[in-house]
C-alpha cells in the first residue's frame, strides 16, 4: 500500500435536500478515520457521528476513496465536509527476531503519512506569523472585550464600551456634517464676476460680510475677509490661474459666513 495523493478533505458539497451519497478522494483504513461536518446558511457547524448513524462510509482501504452516505439528505443551502482524522497512536508491533511482514510495516508508514497530511491540512487553515516573528501571546479572556492590537504591536482586550464611544462620536461628527451641508445648500450667489489675466482686485458689492476662499487651478490658495463694499486684492492671475484662458468668471456667495468661488469656464472650483 502508498499513500499517493495529498487530499485529506473533499467538499465543499452543498446540500439540495435530497442527496445523501458524497464521495471522498482520500484514503482511509478505518470508517473510524472519517469525518463529517455540515454547515449551514448562518456559519454554524454541525459534526455528523459515525458512532450514532449518521453517515455511514464505503471504499475504506481503496487508494481513490469511497462514498459517504448521510441518514439524511443534507438541506438545501447547507454544505458538507469531510476529512480525514487518524489517531495519534502508533499500534504496530514488531517482535524482535519475528517474522517480518513488509504489508505491516508499509501499513504503519502509511497511518504516519496521514496524520503529516491531516496536519497540513489544519495548519492551511492556521493564522501564522512570517518567519523569523515571534507568535503573539494572547490575553486571558474577558467579558465585555474584544481582541485587538495594543501600540505596540501586542494582543490586548479592548473594551467594548470604547467602541460604542467611538460609534456614538461618529453618528456625531455624521449629525454635525449634515448640517454643515443643509447650511451651505441655502448659499446664494452674486453674479459672477469675470477677472481678467492680470486683474489682482475685486469689490465686493454692498449687502455681503464674508469670509472667501479660492483655489486657482488647485494650486494656489487666496483667503480673506471682507465687509459691505470692500475691495479685496490678490496676485495679480496668469495664465496658469486660468488655464490659458483671457479670464475667468468667479462667483461670490454667503451663507454659512462664506465665499465659494467657481471657475465657471469648465464649471468646477478654480
């Protein structure tokens, strides 16, 4: 006897159910090394037991596996698992000066391979840490905590209280932007001016006490305060200011206390 493949679990099957025969494409030696594992649509998993009936096993000691047969169908939307599972017992014995049966030794070789692979298998499954870093040490567990990265770099509990505190600081911050937004949705808006390639001024007309604010091109930042009628400076724009263009149009607003300016050339901010 070999062990000639690496497979030690098959499935995914998802049950329809009406299906009750599963085939497995592992070696086994003992309908007892079968496993059985279903799952259902809420991520719960249920182990089938051989020992009470519920699945019962065909093709033990065959190279290419067998079937195995449910009690019952497995239901619509669950998925079935199985997997092989070898004791860690090594039960060959070989008397000294007796007589040598390569089938039982090929045998014992044969067990140790499959708990190497059923190893494997789980350690697929495993959280591991890059080569050369120490596993992290977990915390004893608490009531009311989660698991978490502490500053430096440790497994520590963290309180669930502190998230809730943050959750509540969000539906806050959420809470206070929704009014900045219905603040600036009632800005209303001068007739834009137009500044021309070397224009460095604009008056402000009367009826407007403003903060403005602009960005030409994305690139340069202008800010300033500004009263009924008066006259605000800048540098004086280029063509980079207008991308190109002779001038641009900017369109003065209040309400929430501030200017919006627009390049109202291509419709976005300046």
């Amino acid at each position: 006897m070999t062990v000639s493949s690496e497979v030690s679990c098959s499935g995914p099957y998802t049950g329809n159910g009406v299906t009750t025969v599963f085939p497995y494409e592992f070696k086994i030696t003992s309908a007892a090394h079968m496993r059985a594992f279903v799952t259902d649509a809420l991520d719960v998993t249920t182990e089938l037991l051989l020992g009470d009936g519920d699945f019962s096993v065909s093709g033990v000691g065959e190279e290419s596996g067998g079937n195995v047969t449910t009690s019952q169908p497995v239901a619509g939307g669950n998925v079935l698992w199985l997997s092989r599972d070898v004791p860690f017992t090594q039960e060959t014995a070989l008397g000294n000066q007796g007589a040598y049966f390569a089938e039982t030794v090929e045998r014992a070789f044969d067990l140790a391979t499959m708990r190497d692979q059923q190893l494997a298998e789980k350690l697929s499954r495993a959280i591991l840490t890059p080569i050369g870093v120490a596993p992290p040490v977990f915390p004893p567990a608490e009531d009311g905590s989660l698991l978490g990265w502490g500053t430096a770099g440790q497994l520590e509990n963290k309180s669930i209280s502190l998230l809730t505190d943050a959750v509540a600081d969000a539906e806050a911050a959420r809470d206070d932007i929704a009014g900045i937004v219905a603040s600036i949705a009632v800005i209303t808006e001068h007739p834009p001016f137009t500044v021309f390639l070397g224009q460095s001024s604009v008056t402000i007309p009367g009826g407007y006490d403003v903060v403005a604010y602009v960005f030409l091109n994305s690139l340069r930042f202008y800010a300033w305060s500004a009263p009924d009628g008066l006259t605000i400076t800048f540098p004086p724009l280029t063509t980079a200011d207008t991308d190109g263009a002779a001038s641009v149009e900017m369109v003065i607003g209040t309400g929430f206390n501030s200017v919006f300016a627009f390049d109202t050339v291509d419709g976005g901010a300046f």
